[in-house]
C-alpha cells in the first residue's frame, strides 16, 4: 500500500463517524493498538521536544526503510503518534521526507486539537522527517 492509500483509509475510517467524541474513541483505539515501546527505548535522546506529553519515538533502518516504534503517556497523543507511524513506518527516507501528510487536514485533526497538541503534531512530523533524512545521508555516506 502507498502512503497515499493508506492516508486515504484513514480519511474513510474518521469520516463514517460525524461527532468529535467518536473521533477522539477512535484515536484512542488506535494509541491503544500501538505496540509497547521496549522500556530501552524510553530514553531522553528519543523524547520529542515541542511536546507537552512525552512521546519516545524509536527509528530503526531496516532493508532500506525506516521503522518506526513510538509510546506516549497521553491517550490522545499516542493515538496521533499511531496513525503517523500507521502512513510513514517501512517506508524509504524519500517516500517519508516527500509525503504531503493530507490526512491530517482532512480527518479534521489540526481543527480539532489544541493548540499544545498541534504544535506537538508538528514536532512529531519533524522528528520523523528528520530521522528519514538522517539515514538518507548515512545511507548516501555509505554508497560512496
């Protein structure tokens, strides 16, 4: 699946439910489904700074895409944190630093958040993008 079929799963998953308490049950499901992040991880090097939860995000390169493991302390937060890794986890460092994150417009998430929660969201995709970057130039220091 693209990143942009899975977004647009996402769109058709929030859009069956009209009411925002809905919204946030099923965010929470999602945060709920995350798998655990092994307490190894949960390290200050993998906090993510502009915040207000702790949210310890772990990448891994593997086989050439980047894998994501993530855990927060905060429902909501770790249910935003699970659909960002649900689109961009096994992914290349390209297809992550190129993706136009649309879902998060059309689902209403930006609308529908404080404003801590969207600077958090922000800083959530920055790290990510971020960590793709990193093993994009590690892998290019590699190949030459």
């Amino acid at each position: 699946m693209t990143i942009n079929e899975v977004q647009d799963e996402i769109i058709e998953e929030f859009s069956m439910f009209d009411d925002w308490m809905d919204k946030y049950a099923l965010l929470i499901e999602l945060g709920n489904s995350l798998e655990k992040l092994d307490e190894k991880y949960k390290m200050e090097t993998n906090l993510i700074e502009g915040c207000q939860s702790r949210v310890w995000l772990q990448a891994d390169y593997v086989d050439g895409k980047v894998v994501f493991k993530a855990e927060s302390d905060a429902v909501i937060v770790k249910g935003i944190i699970a659909l960002l890794i649900k689109v961009l986890s096994d992914r290349t460092p390209d297809e992550i630093i190129g993706a136009d994150l649309y879902f998060v417009d059309k689902i209403g998430l930006n609308e529908h958040l404080s404003p801590t929660r969207s600077n958090g969201l922000v800083s959530m995709i920055k790290q990510i993008r971020f960590y793709a970057m990193a093993f994009k130039a590690k892998e290019q220091r590699g190949n030459n």
